[in-house]
C-alpha cells in the first residue's frame, strides 16, 4: 500500500508541475512568458540533445565516435530530406552498426 | 489527420518501447509486476522520473521525500508547459489531456509543428499525445511480462531517442533565422554539464538559458 501511495505521490506532482503554468498564465498571458514560450524550445532542445549524451566520454575509448558520426548523419539527413522519421532511422542503424564495429 | 498523427508519432514508438520495457523489466526485478509498471506509465507518465521511482519504492522512501525528488527531476516541465501556454490556449476539451501527457518527447513533437489551423489541430495534436502515451504504457508492460528473460541483442536501439532530439534541432535551426536561442541552450548546458555533473546539471541549466534569454529579451526591447 505504502507503494501505491508513493506512485500517487509522483503522479500528482509531476500533473502540478505541468499544470502549473496553465493555471497561473493561461488567463492572460504575459508579454515575457509569451516571449520565453517563443524562445525556450531551441535551446530546451539543445539541453535535450545534450542531456542524452551526458554519459559520453570523450576521452576514453571510443571517444564518442559512434555518437558523433551517428549525430551527424542525422544533422545531414534532416538538413537534406527534411524528414524526421529518415533522419532518426538512419542515424540510429549507423550508430547500431558502429557500436558493434568500433 | 488520424493517419498523420501516427506517421508523426513513429519517431517515438522505437524509443518509448525499449525505454518503456526498460523500465518494466527493472520494475519487475524489484519485486514490482504487471499492475504496478501499467498503473505507473499511465498516471506518472514522465520516463526519467519513473525510473527513479523504483528506486524511491524499493528504498522505502517517504512521501516528501518522493514529491521533492519529483519535483527535481520534473521541474523542466515547467518549462514545457510555459512555452505551450499560447499554442495550447485555445484547445477546449482536450486540454487538461494535452497538458497532461506533455512528456520530453511529445514536446519535441508538438513545439514547433503547426501543420494544421483550428480545431483539427487540437485533434492532431491529441492524438499524437495519446500514441506516445499508449507506446509509453506497452512498453513498460511488456518489459513487466518478459522481466529478467530478455536480453537486449537490440543495443543501440537506445539512440532513436538522442535522434529524435537532434532531427529537432536541425529542423528547428534551419526554419529559423534567430540561432542565439539554440546557441544559448548548448552554451549554457555544457556549462552547468561541466559545473555541475552530469548527476545534477538539468535544473541549473535551464535556470541559466532562462537567465540569459531574459537578458537578450532586456537589450533587444
């Protein structure tokens, strides 16, 4: 039971987190918080692409090559057919085929 | 509209079922099944926090000491929500759903699409936020059913996820013509990387690319 509390606990926290913003800006939204909405999703992004590869080391073996080359063919793919679906398919099978090579 | 909700969403399926029965499989190992990993992805829903919750459940842990930890590894979607406020404004019935299952992934989805006006879009964006949800939940059962059997012969699978976020941030530099934003966002996230630890560097990050947005905001206006 102590269990189920714990889980209602997460869950109702994690709904506060998310609906916080709402409650408190969904009315009127001010100029600033319109203007954060506007900016944060590129660089909440980048945190993201980062945050993924926090675990990578660059300078122990393999240096973060598999990562670098997979990252990159997915930069040239979406940059080339605008396609998000090709572009993470292709970059994740080559980062599958060098993790298994390098 | 159905059809390319899914189509959009595909990205996602990969991830969330390996993640999802990443998670299954470590629920079940602490001694938690079926119920439990199903009840967890459909009500917590948040993908890192769910992970850290076996631990909070296996450790016995109290009930503040649970919200605290969960608002720590949850408060970036503080942010998320913040920056939705103006898209999700006028989405009716679907909003308290939308609000909810705004997970890292979801997010990265939604933020900048705009393919359609109205209310279709308000069912675009539902359904999109529903298959992830349901990838989401049968993963985690999955991994709940196969427990310590499985085996991955599929590492690297883990990457489609890192892929995601980076098809969206290519996308998102070439249709804008403002980059400092995204420079900002890997500026400032390596810094607190390097500051802070790849443990706790998340909320200091976001603390600073807020900072430093407000202040460009400040000398811009």
């Amino acid at each position: 039971m102590k269990a189920a509390v714990l889980i209602l606990a997460m869950a109702i926290t994690t709904i506060v987190l998310r609906f916080l913003p709402f409650m408190i800006f969904g009315k009127h939204t001010p100029a600033y918080v319109s203007y954060l909405g506007k900016v944060l999703p590129q660089a909440i992004i980048a945190l993201l692409v980062i945050y993924c590869l926090r675990d990578v080391s660059v300078i122990s073996p393999p240096y973060g090559i598999p990562e670098f080359i997979a990252g990159g063919t997915v930069v040239g793919m979406q940059a080339w057919k605008r396609n998000a679906v090709i572009s993470i398919l292709s970059g994740t099978i080559v980062y599958m085929v060098l993790i298994r090579i390098i | 509209m159905i059809k390319k909700a899914f189509y959009k969403s595909l990205p996602v399926m990969a991830g969330y079922i390996i993640l999802g029965a990443g998670f299954g499989i470590l629920l079940h190992n602490a001694g938690y099944g079926i119920i439990w990993a199903f009840a967890m992805s459909t009500l917590i829903y948040a993908g890192s926090m769910q992970y850290v919750g076996i631990g909070l459940l296996t450790g016995g842990a109290s009930v503040i000491t649970t919200v605290i930890t969960t608002v720590m590894v949850n408060a970036r979607h503080l942010f998320y929500s913040i920056s939705m406020i103006d898209k999700y404004k006028d989405s009716g019935k679907y909003k308290p759903y939308l609000i909810f299952a705004l997970t890292d992934e979801t997010y990265s989805l939604l933020c900048d699409d705009e393919e359609y006006s109205g209310e279709e879009i308000n069912r675009y964006r539902f359904f999109v936020s529903f298959f992830n949800h349901c990838y989401w939940i049968s993963g985690s059962v999955i991994g709940s059913l196969l427990g310590s059997m499985i085996h991955f012969s599929t590492a690297g699978v883990e990457f489609s996820m890192t892929a995601l976020f980076i098809a969206s941030f290519t996308e998102q530099w070439i249709i804008s013509d403002n980059h400092i934003p995204a420079i900002i966002g890997i500026v400032s996230t390596l810094l607190c990387l390097l500051l802070f630890g790849t443990e706790n560097f998340l909320i200091p990050s976001m603390l600073l690319i807020t900072l430093l947005l407000t202040v460009i905001r400040k000398k811009e206006t």
